[in-house]
C-alpha cells in the first residue's frame, strides 16, 4: 500500500493529536510531519514530496505550490483560503479545501455581542464603575438607542451572515443586506432586504463585515464608504482586517466620522504596540478569537484532518473552494 505524507505547515494548538487519530483511523497509512513554518521560504524544503498539507496562516503562494510534486489537497484550518494561491493549486491539480460549517455559532454569537457592547455602552459603563463611580455614565453618542428602532447591515451573507442576521431579528434589528452572489429569491427567503453596498451603509446602524477576503473585497470600507455611513454608525469587522482600509478607520474614528468600531480582525495581526488604532476609546477589540470554543476547536480539527483523507481515499471532499480553477494536470 502506498506510504502517504501529510505535513501540517503550521498550527496554534499545543498538539495535533486530533488530527494524528483523524488520520490513523482512515487506515491509510500516513506519516504525519508537523512543522511551524512561519514563511513559504521556511516550508519549501519540507514539502516537495508531500501528498497533502495541512495548513493554518502559513502563505501558500505559487512558489511553495510549485515546489509540490505529488501533492493532491491543501486543506485549511478554517473557512477562508486567502493564503493559498488557488489559481496556481488549480493549475497543479490540486484541490484546496475548508471547513465551511465551522464556527459559525461562535462567530455569529461573537459578532451580537459587539452590537450589545456597542448598543449598550457597555465598556465604558464597566470602566466607570471600576473607578469608583456610580450612577448615569458616560455615553458616548448619547444615551443608548433602543434595538428595535435600528437596522443592521450585513455585508456578505454566507453561513455567518446568515445566522447573524437570524439573531439580529430575534433582537428586533431590522435587517439589510449586501452580497453581489445573492439573487433575489434567496434574500426574500431569508427575510432580509437587498441593497446595495452605498445603500446598506447609508441606512444602517451597525455594519457587519463577513465576506471573504479577495481581490475584489481587498479595501472594500475605505475613505468614501466611511462618508457615506452614519455619523451615529458603527463598523464591525469579524472577516479579514484587510477588508477595511485601516488608515481611513483610524481617521473616521478620530474625526467623528463614525461613532466607533468593534474589531475582531486587524491589517497586521499581532498589531504592532505603537499601532494608533489601539488608542482608541471608541474601538472595543478581540484577538481573532471570535470563532474560539472548545467544540469549535474540536470540530475544525477533524474536519481538516478528514477532508485530506477524502482525498487521498479517492472520494469527493465535503468542500472544494477552487474548483474553477482545477484541470487534470496531475
């Protein structure tokens, strides 16, 4: 029986023993190589003869991929794929999986309770309490603005947007939507309104980004969509940082052109220290950590593990995000 090589490019969990008991269960036999590659220039030399690749925020980009002689799948811990060049997989043959279904009640669950924080004042309000203070506090903005007075734009509806726009309406938030894939039988079977981008923006209250990063969504709220948004509006960010051109936050944050930010993705990640945005007393900030629970963690690491297994065993993977880009050039 051929002797498969799988190597995990690199990971933030303290072990890969979910993935090892995915993999030995397959009966496959599989030799499992764990590294930590931060660059594709420190991955190159331990690929060349792998048969899949496992991988968590490592660049894939078209040098590491043709470095790759027999390689079949690259499945990612996650649902975005914007670190693997998919043009350059599929030129090579090799399909490019996720995990679709992943977090999506972490991250949905995650994306209200910015709204909440946001709606509620709720930061600030705890600050003042720890320094000793009691009473009516500070507003910023004003006193909060009753939820079912107030609309929440979705931008990108896939299974995220989806399900944060369900709890959205369980809330009473009227809900608004932008996603150019969308036709319009499927917005009505949602029960969400259709606009567009500028239209969404102008009339919301709360923005929620949760499209994929692309070069098409690279910018995408930049210097003239901040214009276009309520002075009383918030941004919130739970997709990619790049989706967002921080520059123009920092100064919309700065000059009133919005009220505030919750953020759960930046440009750079660790931002650095001297990072302006930081400052910031009307931004509410997590560490990308949004689709964190145990469950969560659980179910991405099988999944990962299984869609290489579906491929190596000759069967369909549950997801294939290149598949416009795949030929029988191996």
């Amino acid at each position: 029986m051929t002797q498969y090589k799988v190597v995990i490019t690199d990971f933030g969990m303290p072990d890969n023993d979910i993935e090892q008991e995915e993999l030995t269960n397959s009966g496959l036999p599989i030799e499992l190589v764990r590294l930590n590659a931060k660059t594709p220039q420190e991955l190159i030399p331990h690929v060349a003869d792998a048969d899949g690749l496992i991988v968590q925020w490592t660049q894939i980009n078209s040098e590491v991929i043709d470095s790759l002689s027999k390689c079949k799948v690259i499945s990612r811990y996650g649902i975005g794929v914007d670190m693997v060049d998919l043009v350059a997989a599929g030129k090579h043959g090799i399909m490019v999986c996720n995990s679709p279904d992943y977090c999506i009640e972490e991250v949905s669950t995650h994306t209200i309770s910015f709204l909440l924080m946001l709606n509620r004042h709720i930061l600030v309000q705890h600050q003042f309490v720890r320094d000793r203070k009691w009473g009516t506090g500070p507003a910023p903005g004003g006193a909060p603005v009753r939820l079912s007075t107030q609309t929440l734009g979705v931008v990108g509806l896939g299974n995220i947007g989806r399900a944060v726009a369900e709890r959205a309406k369980c809330l009473g938030l009227t809900v608004v939507g932008f996603d150019p894939y969308l036709k319009a039988d499927q917005f009505a079977a949602l029960g969400i309104t259709s606009l567009s981008l500028d239209d969404l923006l102008a009339q919301s209250d709360y923005v929620a980004l949760h499209c994929p990063l692309t070069d098409e969504t690279r910018n995408l709220i930049s210097t003239a969509q901040f214009a276009k948004m309520k002075p009383s509006a918030y941004l919130i960010n739970m997709a990619r940082g790049p989706i967002v051109d921080q520059a123009a936050l920092y100064i919309a944050l700065t000059n009133g052109t919005i009220a505030g930010a919750a953020l759960d993705v930046l440009s750079k990640e660790p931002p650095e220290p001297t990072d302006l945005l930081l400052q910031l007393e009307n931004v509410l900030f997590t560490p990308h950590t949004s689709s964190w629970s145990g469950e969560s963690s659980i179910q991405l690491r099988r999944s990962t593990a299984r869609n290489v297994i579906d491929v190596l065993q000759g069967k369909p993977p549950r997801s294939v995000v290149n598949k416009q880009y795949l030929n029988n050039g191996r």
